[in-house]
C-alpha cells in the first residue's frame, strides 16, 4: 500500500509540474502582476531588494542543477563556439545596441539604462530557454564564466565611447563581483556538488527531481520580489519606461537574424547556432541589477529599466522557443534516387 501511495503521490507531483510547464507564460504574468501589486500596495516594498539575490541564486541553482557537467569540458574546448560568443556579444552587439539606443539619446538616464542593459549577454535562464528550443545548452553553461569576464572588463570601454567619461565612472566593480561570486560561482559549485552526490545517494537525485519540479515556482518568485522591489519607481516614470520597451523588442527581432547569420558563417551545427542565437538575444538584466541599484541618482531609472528589459525578454523567449528552431532548422534528409 505504502509504495502504491507513492507512486500516486509522484503521479501527481508529475502532473503538477507538467501543468506549471504548460501553463508558465500565465504563472509568469501572474507573478507579475501580484509584484506589482506588492510594490504598489504594500509600505516598504522597496526593501525587497535585499531578496533579489538570494531568490536568483537559487532559481541559477536549480537552472544548473539541468546541465550535465561531464559534458561541459568538452563544451568549453569548442574554440569555435566560444570565438563566435565573444565576436557576437562584445563586436556585433554592441553596434545594435548603440543604433537602438539612438531612439532614446535624448534622455541621460534611459541611456544609459539601454545600454548597461544591452551590452551585458546573459548567463542564467538563458541555459533554460535555450534547451527547450534544443539548442547546446552546456555550451552556453561552459561560456558563462567568459561572458561574465568579458563583459566585466568590457562594459566600461562601450559606456566610455559611446557616452563619454561621465558613463565610465558610474561603473564600480564591486557588485560586478558580488554578483559573479553569488549568483554564479556559489550556485554552479553547489549544483555540481548536488550532483556528484546523486550518482551515490538516492537524497542527491531527490533534491535534483525537487528543484527540478520548483523550476516555474522559482521564476514566478524572482519575478513577484523584482518587480515589487521597483514597483513604485516604475509607476513614476511610465511614460519614460514606455520609450525603452520597442527598444528592447526590436532588439530581440535584430539579433535572432544576426546571431543565427553569425552562426552560420562559424559554421555551426545546429543545436551550437541555436544557442548563439538565444546568447545574442538575451540579456543580463537581472544579474546586473546590484550594479543598476549602486548608480548615483541622476540615473536611477537604471533598476527599472532592468526590469522593464527582462519582461519584453521574458514574452520573447516564449516566441524564441518556437521562432529559433523554425529559423534554425535541422537540414531535410536527403533521399537516395532509387537504381
């Protein structure tokens, strides 16, 4: 009796999850709206901000949990790949994120909000996305650490040229490197400690199958606590927020044609262009959000429209899954003419 309960209990724990996949676009929208209403309604919302990073930690914890990492030394010596990362992100980006920003030149602060946003390539749920349009999610996993490098070293040369010194030092390294430290090096260690314990022991493949089935439930969290943390900042500004948002949607439509052109002149298989697509597009908007909270006044809109940012990504990952392997498709067998 006891293990027909259990198998009951798992039945329905399944089903569970297998809905909150099927259904994640509207639990994300709820999410959001219940952040909203937090940050709107409730006093002391802004506090929330102390929350970001231990939520996102754990929704990176969970999202690395799903990479096998026996497979990624062989990703991270695929020279080619991660030559046509860098090339796309830190030569051919930031050309479309200094055209797009040219639509809101004419306020400082969205600005340099677009441009901190769009010159930072994601490393968190980019892996998720990504492999449900079957793309090489361990590869991107495997240049997470790179990207996280290049754009740290790199971000204050772009601001510097294309905004001058005053966007150079409004850059401080600290939560750059908090946020490496937290939201990348802990939850990577954690996962792959996570799963050299479940090759010996039933408890570490129980805790994988639970954050596994916590995948849509975490999203939903780290978007409720963002979206309530700038809740009231944002309904200040609406109308400047509203300037950002063709902004950063056009983005997502330049940079599917040209992260998947790049892919093929590097010669990429399939599944590998598929992921250079998705690192294009996608953006770091949530883990730059302590660097975003550390700028002087004059640019405070930067946290919102960090977020303003991830929620046009968010709809565009949804449309990604389904645009990125119709745009990138697997070639059509050929057929042998019968003798």
């Amino acid at each position: 009796m006891a293990g027909t309960t259990d198998t009951a209990e798992d039945g329905a724990g399944q089903g569970l999850v297998a809905w909150a996949d099927r259904h994640q676009i509207a639990l994300y929208v709820l999410a959001i709206a219940a952040g909203v209403a937090i940050g709107l309604g409730v006093p002391g919302s802004p506090g929330l901000e102390v929350a970001i990073n231990p939520v996102l930690a754990t929704l990176l914890y969970a999202t690395f949990l799903g990479i096998p990492f026996a497979a990624l030394g062989r990703a991270a010596r695929d020279g080619r790949f991660m030559a046509a990362v860098l090339v796309l992100n830190f030569v051919l980006v930031p050309g479309v994120a200094y055209g797009l920003s040219r639509f809101v030149a004419d306020d400082p602060a969205l600005l340099f909000g677009v441009l901190l946003v769009l010159l930072t390539p994601c490393i968190d749920y980019v892996i998720v996305f990504s492999g449900l349009a079957g793309a090489a999610s361990e590869r991107l996993l495997a240049a997470s650490p790179l990207l996280m490098l290049a754009q740290f070293l790199l971000l204050p040369v772009y601001l510097f040229l294309f905004i001058g010194p005053e966007g150079l030092g409004v850059v401080e390294p600290a939560p750059f490197v908090e946020a490496f430290l937290v939201l990348i090096v802990a939850p990577l260690t954690a996962a792959a400690a996570t799963q050299a314990l479940a090759r010996r022991h039933r408890a570490g493949a129980r805790l994988q199958e639970l954050m596994h089935a916590l995948m849509v439930p975490l999203m939903m969290a780290t978007l409720a606590v963002v979206v309530a943390s700038q809740a009231q900042l944002a309904s200040g500004a609406a109308g400047q927020l509203a300037r950002v948002v063709p902004v950063f949607a056009g983005f997502l439509l330049v940079m599917a044609l040209v992260g998947s052109l790049t892919g093929r002149v590097f010669g990429l298989d399939v599944p590998t262009r598929r992921a250079l697509v998705f690192s294009g597009a996608t953006r770091n908007g949530l883990v730059i959000l302590p660097l975003a909270l550390a700028v002087p006044a004059s640019l405070s809109l930067a946290p919102a429209i960090a977020i303003t940012q991830t929620l046009v990504e968010l709809i565009g990952m949804i449309v990604y899954v389904r645009l990125v392997p119709a745009l990138v498709p697997h070639p059509r067998p050929t057929r042998t003419p019968p003798s």
